[in-house]
C-alpha cells in the first residue's frame, strides 16, 4: 500500500489519491500497480471519499480509498460525458465512502434507435473543447500572453540558477520577513456557505483546502476583514502548502494570511511567487497531515527558508527575473497545447 511518504517527481508513474485538484495525481512512483496497454488503454479511478473521477491513460498506482475501474468503452470524450452525468446522480455524504451508492445509480445516457448514441457524446464533448480552447486562446492574446519568447536577461538567470552554490543562498527565518495578518473572526460555517457568488455573497473566502487555492465559498463583504496581496497557509489541514493571493478575500477557518514586514522592499507579484515556492519547500511536505499537524504561525514563523542573495543582501532583481522566465516557460506550453487541441478539435467536429 503506497503513501504519500513514497511518492517522488523524479519518478514517472502518476499515484492517483482521492482528490479533485490535478486530475488526481498527487505525485509519482517508480512500480506502477495498472499496466496500460493494447487490451487495457484506459481506466477510470473513483475517489471514494471525494466523489470524484479521473481517467488514467498511462500506467499508474494508487493510495488508499481509490478504486479502480475497467472501462468498456475506450473513447475519452464519452467517458468524460458518461462519468460527469455520472458523479451527478451520486450523493454527497461528506467524508464517507461513496462507492457502495455509486455503483448502483442509474445514469442517463442519449440513445439513437434504441442503442446509446457515442458518436453524439464524442461531438459534444469536442464542440465543448473547441469553445473553451477558443476561450483560452483570446484570453491569452488578450493579456499578451501568448508572447512566451524569454529576453536576454531571462535567459541568463535560467542558467544561472542552475549553477547556484551554496553560498549563493541566505537563510531566514519565515516570521523576519513576514507577520501574520490579524483578521475578524466570522461566524459562518463553509457548509452553509455557497461555492459560486450569489446575491450578498461575492466575496471568496479562504479555508484549509488547498482546491482553487482554498477559495471555495463566498460570504458578505460587510463586515469583514479584506486581504490581497499576500500569502496563504492552512494551519489545520492534510496537505499545508501555501499560495500568494492576489485579489480581494477573507479568511474564513483553519487558515491565515502572511504579509511581507521589510518596509524598505515592496514585494512584486513574481517575487511574492518566488517566495511561496521556498515557503513550501519547509511547509509543504508529505510528512504532515491531519494526523501529523504542521501546526499554526507559531510554527511555521520560526521555519528557516533559503533565498537568493547578493552582495550580502537579498537578490530581489533574481527572483523577479526567474518567475518571469518560468511564467512564459509555463505559458508556452499551455499556447502550445492550445494550438494542437484547436486543430485536432476542428477535424473531429467536421467529421461528425
């Protein structure tokens, strides 16, 4: 039985958990338990406490609280029609095991002459990519995104990163660069709350999980303390990594917000980002749980991070230009692919 202890990213073969977020891959292994082949090139795993789907096309293994089904039908589009209308006749029992009422919903499928009709499924599903692959592409040609070429300057601290030494770090310890944000506590209970805007509330609020960033309800404005531009972390959760928010929230539970303290250095956006990344090398790691707690501010404030320095000072100018290079890295792929899913979307659509 695999853990989280035993999963590594030098490794190939995706471990799916029971979590929605990244399709459910939680990290990789080198032994894979389902062989995907000639016979078996698909299989669906089902997260028993979660309710959620994911399709497997290469190899894999598993955690606990997953099964794993064996498709009849190999065609991804209509296994993503079929397991969506699927999860939806399944109830939410919160954290129980889902399995034993899923396997026996009856789920509704479209038919011609009597048999189901894939070939409808499969052109649905593709008119449903080609419009949210157009979506993407605007976007990016919109905020200039689209443009992933990296500058001279970029390219630099790429390579120079690779060579970094020891001594080319500082440490510091998490609670001399950043305070705790002191925030208004809410009465509201996440259950009661809704997960999209409506009416009154428009406002996202931060919990332990770390789905949409831990952004899943939403509460009145009034009265509540507003947060943007800092740092994210879970004080009570089975996974503790942080992220930089942005835009307007507010801290619901079992979470809280950091804000850089050195007055002298406005943090930018990328260096914010630079920052959660070595935040979550100390805080984000598999030996926490529910079980075994990372634990609050207290904690976490007197970890140690390891920085770019310069002249004996923090390289402010380094971390801005790396996340700007890794962005456009990122960036260049997500065109990329966008580019090959448009084409590949507009055959299918005209075939049927």
């Amino acid at each position: 039985m695999l853990s989280k202890g035993n999963l590594s990213d030098k490794f190939c073969f995706p471990v799916y958990s029971s979590e929605s977020t990244n399709n459910g891959i939680i990290g990789y292994t080198d032994s894979p338990e389902f062989m995907c082949d000639d016979e078996h090139p698909v299989f669906v795993t089902f997260g028993d406490h979660t309710r959620s789907f994911n399709i497997a096309t290469e190899s894999f293994s598993v955690l606990d609280n997953v099964k794993v089904l064996l498709p009849s039908i190999h065609n991804i589009r209509c296994l993503l029609w079929i397991i969506t209308a699927w999860q939806k006749q399944i109830p939410n029992l919160g954290y129980a095991r889902h399995w034993k009422i899923a396997k026996n919903c009856i789920v509704e499928l479209p038919t011609i002459d009597g048999e189901i009709d894939f070939d409808f499924m499969e052109s649905f599903i593709a008119e449903l990519e080609a419009q949210r692959i157009a979506e993407l592409e605007a976007y990016l040609q919109v905020s200039g995104l689209d443009d992933y070429e990296l500058s001279k300057e970029e390219l630099k601290v790429l390579e120079k990163f690779s060579k970094l030494e020891n001594c080319d770090w500082g440490t510091y310890s998490i609670g001399s660069l950043f305070d705790r944000v002191e925030t208004k506590k809410l009465s509201y209970k996440a259950k009661e709350l809704p997960k999209q805007p409506m009416g009154d509330y428009i406002l996202p609020c931060l919990t332990s999980s770390f789905q949409n960033q831990g952004l899943n309800y939403y509460v009145p404005i009034d009265g509540v303390t507003i947060l943007n531009d800092v740092i994210s972390i879970p004080s009570n959760s089975d996974v503790y990594r942080a992220y930089y928010q942005s835009k307007d929230f507010t801290v619901l539970s079992d979470s809280y917000a950091i804000r850089w303290n050195v007055s002298e250095n406005k943090l930018t956006p990328n260096q914010y980002l630079f920052m959660v990344m070595c935040i979550n090398k100390v805080t984000d790691l598999p030996i926490y749980s529910y079980k075994n707690k990372l634990g609050g501010w207290n904690v976490v404030k007197r970890k140690s991070i390891r920085l770019p320095k310069k002249d004996g000072k923090i390289d402010f100018v380094f971390m801005e230009t790396f996340i700007s290079a890794i962005k456009k890295l990122a960036i260049k792929d997500v065109v990329v692919y966008a580019d090959k899913k448009i084409d590949a979307t507009k055959k299918v659509v005209s075939k049927k």
